[in-house]
C-alpha cells in the first residue's frame, strides 16, 4: 500500500495538547450541539458547527472539523466560520448515541487516522478525535462536509497518535 500525506499530524497534535492538557481528570458535565432554524420554521441538526464540551474544570472546549481535514478547537464560544444571517440554536447532550460519556472521567486523548483514496492511491489523512472517558471512548471525526460523532465501549479500531 502506497500513501500519500496531505498533511502532517504535528500541528494537530500540539492543539490537542494545547486545549485538552488542562482538562485530563476532569469529569463531562455535558455537550452542545448546534441546530439551524429552517425556512419551514423548525430546528434541525447542523454538525457542521462544533461540538462544545463542557468538563467539571469550568472550562470550555469546542471541537470541529472544518475546510476538509483541518482540525478546529477552541475555549470559548467562537466558531470555525460565520453564521451570520442564520439562526442557530445550541442544545444540551441532543445525541442520545453520547449521552453515556455524561459523568465520565476524561483520560487522554488521540488523533486517528481517517479512510480516504484518491484515484486508487491511500491518502495519510488524521480525521479522528478520539478522548478516553473511562473505558469507553467519545469519537469526534471528519464526516467530509461536517461533524461526525461516535460512542465506542472498546476501542476504536485504527491506526492512533496519543496526544495525551
């Protein structure tokens, strides 16, 4: 198998690093997730939007996958791109598939390699987000043109950078 890398893992690393180094230990309060107004007048999902964790420290982080493969994380309420002219909404542990990470200690966090060819050829391509909460494993991944979210009780199968 031939691979070609599009981008190199290291920045991605060190923003994982950056953001979740002072939340390991913490337990999961909660998450948001964004929902868009739409023309008939009804809210429904939008994960092009990050997905706000909110750990017992009090802090902040946001997570997304935004413009192909380029990982997003913030601590505080900005977002990866504008919204203006669009209501948006943000709801509390929404996605009945992640409620059990609710109450789950944060132990590490890893980068994962997504699945991607291009005219034949395995592209190296670092599309996964995976924290450890306990023993299971809450999975924030690139789902091409938006968020993509997963619940795993074993680990997710895969090739894994830890980041911490």
């Amino acid at each position: 198998m031939q691979l070609t890398a599009i981008a190199m893992p290291d920045s991605k690393i060190s923003q994982i690093r950056s953001h979740f180094s002072a939340v390991i230990g913490a337990k999961l309060l909660q998450y948001e997730t964004a929902e868009l107004l739409l023309d008939d007048g009804t809210w429904d999902a939008w994960p092009d939007l990050p997905i706000r964790l909110y750990p017992d420290t009090g802090t902040l982080i946001a997570v997304s996958w935004s413009q192909f493969d380029d990982l997003w994380i913030a601590t505080d309420f900005s977002l990866p791109f504008s919204v203006e002219g669009q209501s948006i909404r943000w709801v509390k542990n929404s996605i009945e598939g992640l409620n059990a990470a609710i109450g789950a200690t944060i132990r590490s966090v890893m980068l994962g390699r997504g699945e991607m060819s291009i005219e034949g050829r395995d592209i190296e391509i670092w599309t996964r987000l995976v924290i450890q909460l306990d023993e299971s494993w809450l999975e924030v991944f690139n789902a091409l043109d938006e968020n993509g979210y997963d619940f795993h009780t074993q680990r997710p199968s895969g090739t894994f950078i830890p980041c911490i």
